[in-house]
C-alpha cells in the first residue's frame, strides 16, 4: 500500500477526533483532509477523474438524503410551526441579505436571489447534532429549531428548479418565477403519482426477498437511474437523486430504507467532502483572505439577528430566542452542495472565483457555531447572561407525537394488542418486517411502519424516545430475534419496560435475565384459559380458579411442571 494512503486515513482519523473534541460535524472532517491531502497543501493526491467519480456519487447521496428527508405526510403534520416560523425565518434573512448581495456585487438578479436563499439555510447535521448533545431536541426550542430545518429541506425543491432556469433550459411557459413554480409543483404532484403507482409495487417486490443487500442496491439502482434520465432531458443529474430520494420517502419502507443506507450515504458523503476540500483553491483564497472574514462575520450577524427577530415575534422567550439564533447563525451543506453542483454542470449564474469565496465563507461559519455555543454557554453559566431569566415551557404543542408503545411484530397478538392501545387512545407505532402484513394493517387504519426493529435506527425513526415511550411489547414467534431486540432496547434505554411474546416457559426465563419485565409463554397462557374453562364447567368458583392460575403465575411460573420430552 502506498505511503500516501496511509498518511491519507491518518489525517482523516485525526481530522474527525479532533471534530468531535470541538463537537463539530464530522463531515467537514473530511473536508479538511481533502484540503490538507489535496495539491495546495501535502499533495498526497491529484483530483484525478477517480477522484471525481467519487465526488459525483457523493453529491448524490446528499441530494438522496435531502429528499428522503421530504416526506410529505410529516410535512403536513408540522405544517404550522413549518411554514410559520420557518418561512419566516428564511424570508428574513434573504430579504436581509439580498440588498447586500445587490450593492457587493454585479450578479444577475436570478443568482442573486439564488445565493441569499441558500445562504438562509443553516447546517442540517450540525445543527441536530447541537440538540442532541444539549438535550434540547424534545423541547420547544428544540422542536421549533427542527422545523426549521425541514422547512429549508423543503425549499430545496424551488431551488433545484431554479438551476435549470439557469442553464437555459427551463419550461418555456414564460417568466422565471413561473417556470419554477411549475417544475416544483409537478416535482411534488410527480412523486405522489409515481411513488404509489411505481416505486411502491417494485419496493414490495425487494421487501419480500428480506435481504438488506437487494434493498441498498435497489435504492442505488433508483438513484442512478433517475439521475440518468433527468440528465439525459437536460437537467442537472443531482435534480435526479434528489427525486429518487422523495419518491423513497412517501413510501411505506422509508424508515428501514434510512436505516439500511445509513453507513453508505456517509462513505459517499465523506468522499463528496474530500474532494470538495481537494478541489479548493488555497492560495486564492489566502489572497481573498479579508473578504471571507469579512463574509462570515456578516452572514453570522445577519442570520442571528433576523433569526432572533423572527422568534422573539413568534413569542419565544428571550433565552430560547437567542440559542436557537446561534444555534442556525451558519451556512449549511446544501449551500455547499448547491454551488458544487452549479461548478460541475457548467452553471455560471455567478463567477466561479465567487463561487469559491462562498464556499469558504459557509465552511468558516459552520467550524465557528460550536465556538459561538460554547461562549455562550460559559456565559449562562457564570450569570452574564438572562440573570432573571425563568424557566417557561410555551404553550404551543407539538403535533408530531412520540409513541407511548412499540409493538415489534403485527401478527395476531399485535394487532389485538394495537385495538386495545387504539380504544383508550394510547399512541403507538407498530413494526413488522413482513411487507404483505404492512401493507394489508395499513390499508386497515393500523399504524405500522415496515423495518427491523432490531435495528435502533429504526426504533428512532419509529418515535423511539427514552422520556415519551413506557413500553414496547415483542409480539414475535422468534425467540433470537427477540433477544436482539432486548439487547437493542437495553443499550437504549436501560429502564425501558419490555413486554414478550415467548413460545415456553425457557425462553420467558431467558428473556427475564436479559431484562424483559413480562415475557408470557402463549402455550401456557392458553393452557391456563383452557383449564379455567374446565374448572368452571366442573363446579369451581372464579376465586378458586383465578388463586389457582395466580399461584402457577408466581415466580416466573416456578410452580409449572418441565414438559416431557416425547422425543
């Protein structure tokens, strides 16, 4: 192996502990090898057409990602704070930026306004990944924060229907605002039609194999293939990814889809960012150095103070207002993403040597969040700030609802359990991994999601959370995965109370050990039901069977004969 592969994955290993020590999205580790791998600085590599090839397939994934992220069930269910705080939130920063951009600069109106609304988006992963360490996530804050950003992964859509525009090839129906009004809108009308009529059928088809293998490459498959004929009919192949991406998501197989390509989309984002780093011009930008500094103070003040405008006139409190500020003050990866795209498809909407100074200026911004948070943390802590402030939860209520239960298994026994959790109005979510009984429980009114529940991705995407969820019932006839299960769960949530389905009394005794709180072995259960009926057609009383059935119940059945083997 050469010398310069190994220097290579030392830098990246160094570059993402250091990340993480600075609690910054690992992503932009990579990005920092590509720089210091890249010709400007070590010139381990040349950005060779390999190299390249590896960026075009992580640009990809992102765009994959983006759009899995656009379910439009979800949507409509935050519809409020959505298109409430985050409209407002976007619309402020651009409406900020733009007279800015116009008065710096000699771009096209188009590329202006393009430029202002990617600069209003803020950095998906690294802004999630500031809630979950501050465990701020579940609160209002927290839930007004993501909403955010799932607003700005839906104007996505709008914005990739400007690139066409820009190349020329837009839908001749007119002005430019038509043209994307209605690309966008056919995008999203496209994707229902052809989710359920198409995607759906021939995910089913993948599902029933059972085979985590077939399921990556058919989402591979789907990528490539979208991609293809969007670039064939002259649009930028990104625009295609992004569309296998939605098309995924308003299927019923979304969660196990997001679990299963997980490992993979990050491989391929990484290498999207490597080579991003790599084809960054250093000395340029050391010779432009004044301005970047200069953009990044400018796009973090701006941001913060439209951002805490906005929520301060929503009625968030002044505490609240000013962390969520910080919180999305930077650039994000689709900014990143957006400029790439227009670098490799030949879209000159702006110059290219802007184009690198913006690039610097959202990946400047982005490493500078973590230093701002921490400031500001040290801050709160010491009394400098918010002194009188109290603690007050607001009013206004999610609508996305974590399950009070789990289910994992939709047989008989789960979906009995499903109607008695559905009469007392206990939310729950179901989990099976056999499409035909999804499918079939959906179209009765269950709420079931395919995956495997082995899986914590999954559990998570299900509405999986240590504070909300009180149980979850293994409603399975598989002792193995079972145990998976359990382990899973333990590793999650340490008290979590877990309910089993077992087939006899060894499992339920191995299950206990593992954890479990109940696990009932149904031949025994039904044993009991049976000899109740006996005994009360015999003459007993109720009182005489139910003490009877309590006393072999005790101590994890302790009083129940081992079966003979027969064998």
């Amino acid at each position: 192996m050469p010398l310069s592969t190994l220097i290579f994955f030392a830098i990246a290993f160094a570059a993402v502990f250091l990340m993480r020590v600075f609690k910054v999205g690992t992503l932009l580790a990579f990005l920092l090898t590509g720089i210091l791998a890249g010709q400007h600085v070590f010139g381990l590599f040349e950005l060779s057409g390999a190299w390249t090839f590896l960026g075009d397939l992580g640009i990809m994934f992102l765009w994959f990602n983006i759009g899995l992220q656009i379910n439009m069930q979800r949507l409509w269910q935050l519809r409020r704070t959505i298109f409430g705080l985050g409209a407002s939130q976007v619309l402020m920063v651009a409406v900020m930026l733009f007279p800015i951009l116009v008065g710096v600069t000699s771009w096209t109106l188009l590329g202006t306004i393009m430029i202002a609304l990617i600069l209003a988006m803020s950095s998906t992963s690294e802004d999630l990944q500031i809630l979950v360490e501050k465990n701020q996530l579940q609160t209002q804050m927290g839930r007004q924060t993501f909403s955010i950003l799932l607003f700005q992964d839906l104007l996505s859509i709008p914005l990739l229907a400007m690139l066409p525009v820009m190349t020329g090839k837009s839908i001749s129906l007119g002005a430019t605002a038509i043209d994307i009004l209605v690309m966008s809108v056919g995008l999203i009308l496209g994707v229902i039609i052809v989710s359920k009529f198409l995607i759906n059928p021939l995910m089913h088809v993948v599902a029933k194999i059972k085979s985590q293998e077939a399921l990556v490459l058919a989402v591979m498959v789907n990528i490539v293939v979208w991609a293809f004929v969007l670039g064939k009919i002259g649009l930028p192949p990104a625009l295609g990814a992004f569309l296998a991406g939605m098309l995924m998501s308003e299927t019923v197989y979304r969660h196990q889809i997001n679990a299963s390509i997980e490992p993979y989309s990050i491989l391929f984002m990484s290498f999207f960012f490597v080579v991003l780093g790599m084809g960054i011009n250093i000395p340029f930008l050391k010779s432009h150095l004044t301005v970047v500094l200069l953009g990044v103070s400018a796009l973090v003040l701006i941001k913060f103070f439209a951002l805490y405008i906005v929520a301060r006139v929503r009625g968030v409190s002044n505490k609240d207002a000013t962390l969520m500020s910080l919180i999305l003050a930077q650039g994000g990866e689709f900014g990143l993403l957006i400029l790439q795209t227009m670098k490799t498809n030949n879209i000159n909407a702006i110059p290219v040597e802007h184009q690198e100074i913006l690039t610097a200026i959202i990946i400047v911004s982005i490493m500078l969040t973590p230093l701002l948070l921490f400031i500001h943390d040290q801050l709160l802590k010491n009394n400098k700030i918010f002194k009188g402030a109290t603690k007050k939860n607001l009013s206004e209520p999610t609508t996305e609802i974590a399950p009070t239960v789990i289910i994992s298994g939709f047989g008989r026994m789960g979906q009995i359990i499903a109607q008695m959790l559905d009469a007392e109005n206990i939310p729950y979510v179901a989990i099976d991994s056999n499409v035909d009984a999804v499918v079939l429980a959906r179209e009765s009114g269950y709420n079931v999601i395919y995956g495997d529940a082995k899986k914590r991705a999954i559990l998570l995407d299900a509405g999986f959370k240590q504070s909300k969820t009180r149980a979850v019932v293994i409603a399975l006839n598989n002792e193995i995965i079972a145990r998976d299960i359990v382990e899973t769960l333990r590793s999650m949530s340490p008290r979590i109370k877990i309910l089993a389905r077992v087939h006899n009394l060894k499992s339920a005794t191995d299950l206990i050990k593992l954890g479990v709180k109940v696990a009932m072995p149904e031949v025994i259960e039904s044993s009991f039901i049976l000899g109740g009926q006996l005994l009360s057609g015999l003459g007993l009383s109720k009182i005489k069977i139910n003490a009877l059935i309590d006393d072999l119940r005790a101590d994890n059945y302790a009083n129940v004969r081992t079966p003979i083997d027969n064998k």
